[in-house]
C-alpha cells in the first residue's frame, strides 16, 4: 500500500487508473472529468478559522445519497447509557478481554463494539466514550461511518486491513488511526483481533502544542501517513449494508454498489495512521520525573485552555538516567481520569496483572500509583542509566470528563479484576521518627 505524508496537509489524490479524474483550478465544475459526481465532505463548520477549517472534495462513481432509508440496527453492547449501573470510584482493571472463536460465534468488527466507558453525549456534541473491539471475521459488504465523532483505533492483536473512501491502510499492533466523523470504513481482519477505540464527540485530534520543547520532538508530523486515491466500481445486487451511528444508535440503511467508488480527492480531512516507533520521546536527564504530558502524542481540545476533552498517551521504550529519583510512576491523585490499555510487553509500574489486552481504569481523584513489589525494588535499585519499559508499549487515555463505567464493563463482560485493591495491600510503612 502506498501512503502520503503530513499530518492535517491539504493533500491530493487521484487513482492512477483514471489520470487527470481531479478538476483543474476549481472544486465543483459543471461536468467532472470521467462523468464523475463532485461531494464535499465537511469537518468542520463552514465559517471555522482557516487553520482549524476541515474539508475534502471527492469525485465519486455514484454520490453518497445513493441508498434506501435508514432502520434501526441492534447495537449489541453499543451505548452512551452512563446511567446503567451505579457510579463505581475504585480503581478498576480487566483481565484480557476475550475474543470469541470464529465458527461460536462469528464477530464483525462493528458487531463486535463493546463500550467499556465515557461521558458526555453525541447530540450536545461533548463528551467521549472507550470502546473496546473483539472480531474474528471480515466486514462483508458493509461498512461503518460514524456520525457521533472520531474513532481513534489501537489495534491490539491482529492486523487492521481498513477501507476507506480516501483508499486503503493496514494498521497492525504498535500502530493507530484515526477515522474521522463521517468517513465511511470497512475492516477487514485475518483471524481473532483486539483493540482498543477512544471516541470523542465535539471536536478534532490534533497535535499537541510543543511550548518550550520547541519545533522538533514528541509526534512529527511527517510521520502520520494518509492513504492514496483507490476505487472499485462494483455493483452489490445482493444489497451493500451502510451502517450510521448516529446519536449513539446504530442504523443500517441498503444501496446496490459499493461506496468505495471515489476515483480521485482532495482536502485537508483524511483518515490517518501513525507508527508508536516514531515518537520521539523526551525525558529528565537530571532529576525528578516530567509530567506525562510530555507523552502525549494526540490531544482533543475542549473549550477550556489548556484542558484536554481527551489526549492519547503512550509509554513507550526509553532511557531512564534520572539521579536520586525514584524512577517508576508515582503515587497520583489526579483531576483527570485515567484510562490505560496494554499493547505489548510489561507495564513497568505493574508487571504481574496488568496483561495486553486488559485494561485499566483510574477514575478522578482516585489514588493509584506503582505496587508494592515495584515500589520495593525501584526504592533500592542501584541508579545507573537503564532501559526502561523496552519490549513494551502501554498507553493512556486521559480525559477531563468523569467516565462513567458500562454494565458490560463492571458485570457482562466477567472479565473484572476484583482483586486488583490487592496489589497495594503489601505497602507497608518505613516512617522512622529518629532517621532523617
């Protein structure tokens, strides 16, 4: 697969099949080239300020309106019901969640949606929800767009194959994209696959601001890849399912072609993907530990300056020099919440428990922080330069809304650690009144 770079670039693209398919010095000609439909897809509010403005123009075999009306579609373990089940303020976390086997139980990856957490609601355009994903077999002449918000998606076990109306991305393990709102996608997976989704409702991903780091460092932008132009003009007499969700809800609404018939585009709104590799991280190299932020490889903006709807965070392999420091993360209270997934490896501040697949949740102001065992051997560990965390990637949702726990999450899906207080109950006190 052939990919262009450059994150948020006003990018162009034409299948090299059908040369010359974009229109030259305007966007909405009278007749397109190869009789092709021209369809603006926005982003973003028509009168947004030029750098936060999103739109892309596609010229398309059939437009998109092309479909019968929309019915309801059972979502399954899809919600925005915060309410489900009481609020629940203890730290949580998950055993790997469990991938159905294929001839049980057959799981697209729209059928296999589970919604762990979130906040918020699509219809006021605020909030965001975590989503995880479990399928082991291919979306078959259907597709997905999301009317709510971004999908931001952490493959964990199995590679992605995703179509797209911009054309086509893998993503595997150690990789993430990003489907923005209302792009059409079909996945394709090549046996039992997991991950991870962050939704958010109301705004875009973006990069993070550098500050006084300066222009380099953190997620460069040359890094995050855009897929080139690809098409099929392929009818569907059977009947090509495009499902909507929309206001939370799942809808599924019938045409006889496949909507993957965009010959040529161009525009600044694109799906993307990104390598974890390619984060270039930064550190002390004195003393005393930096805030996480410094991790931070996309954020969602709120209204508040400076306040995250939602950043994804990741914990990737490093060098550890830090002098008199106790190295590992500290103990925390924090006025964000706290959602962490596993990709790969060990979390350095909890190696037993904490699986991939699995995940954890660590809700506003409650305390959390290494266990017992870490804390024990990082308070006596000789400190020399060290490789921290390699052959590992764990990462973080965090989020200023307080995330409100599903009942799939606490109860149906039977995969909560109730055991997890546990791992701090070997903490013991070395207070000593007489030693400085």
């Amino acid at each position: 697969l052939q990919y262009m770079s450059g994150f948020g670039n006003e990018h162009v693209s034409e299948d090299p099949r059908c040369p010359g398919a974009l229109p030259e010095g305007q966007n909405n000609p009278q007749v397109c080239p190869y009789g092709l439909y021209a369809e603006q897809l926005s982003g973003s509010a028509f009168t947004c300020p030029r750098p936060t403005n999103k739109r892309s123009w596609l010229y398309r075999i059939l437009p998109s309106v092309c479909h019968k009306p929309f019915k309801p579609l059972e979502e399954g373990h899809l919600t925005h019901n915060w309410d489900d089940v009481e609020p629940d303020p203890n730290q949580l976390r998950w055993k790997p969640f469990e991938i159905p086997k294929a001839p049980q139980n057959k799981l697209d990856f729209v059928s296999g949606l589970h919604t762990l957490c979130g906040a918020g609601e699509p219809r006021g355009r605020n909030g965001i929800a975590v989503h995880i994903f479990v399928c082991n077999t291919s979306m078959l002449n259907r597709c997905l767009y999301n009317s709510d918000g971004d999908f931001l998606i952490v493959p964990q076990q199995g590679k992605l194959l995703i179509t797209t109306e911009f054309g086509k991305m893998l993503v595997e393990p150690n990789e993430i994209c990003v489907i923005q709102q209302g792009m059409r996608f079909n996945v394709e997976v090549f046996g039992e696959t997991r991950g991870y989704i962050l939704e958010v409702y109301g705004a875009h991903f973006e990069l993070p601001d550098l500050g006084p780091i300066g222009a380099n460092g953190l997620a460069n932008p040359r890094d995050f890849l855009v897929p080139v132009a690809w098409y099929e003009d392929r009818q569907v007499p059977g009947g090509y399912t495009v499902i909507s969700k929309y206001q939370g809800k799942l809808f599924a609404a019938q045409q006889d072609f496949s909507p993957f018939n965009v010959v040529a585009w161009h525009g600044n709104y694109t799906p993307y993907k990104y390598h974890l590799e390619k984060f270039m991280v930064i550190n002390s190299v004195a003393f005393d530990h930096a805030d996480p932020s410094i991790f931070t490889v996309l954020t969602a903006k709120s209204t508040r300056p400076g306040v995250a709807l939602a950043d994804f965070v990741i914990f990737p392999p490093r060098w550890g020099v830090a002098n008199n420091t106790f190295r590992p993360p500290y103990y925390h209270r924090n006025c964000m919440s706290e959602f962490m997934g596993l990709i790969k490896g060990h979390y350095e501040a909890k190696e037993e428990g904490f699986q991939p697949g699995g995940a954890s949740l660590h809700s506003m102001m409650t305390p959390h922080g290494p266990d017992a065992d870490c804390f024990e051997k990082a308070s006596k560990a000789k400190l020399e330069p060290e490789r921290v965390a390699e052959g590992t990637m764990a990462f973080m949702f965090e989020s200023s809304l307080s995330l409100a726990v599903t009942k799939w999450g606490l109860q149906t899906s039977n995969r909560l650690d109730k055991n997890y207080y546990k791992c701090w109950e070997p903490l013991k006190s070395h207070f000593n009144p007489k030693c400085k």
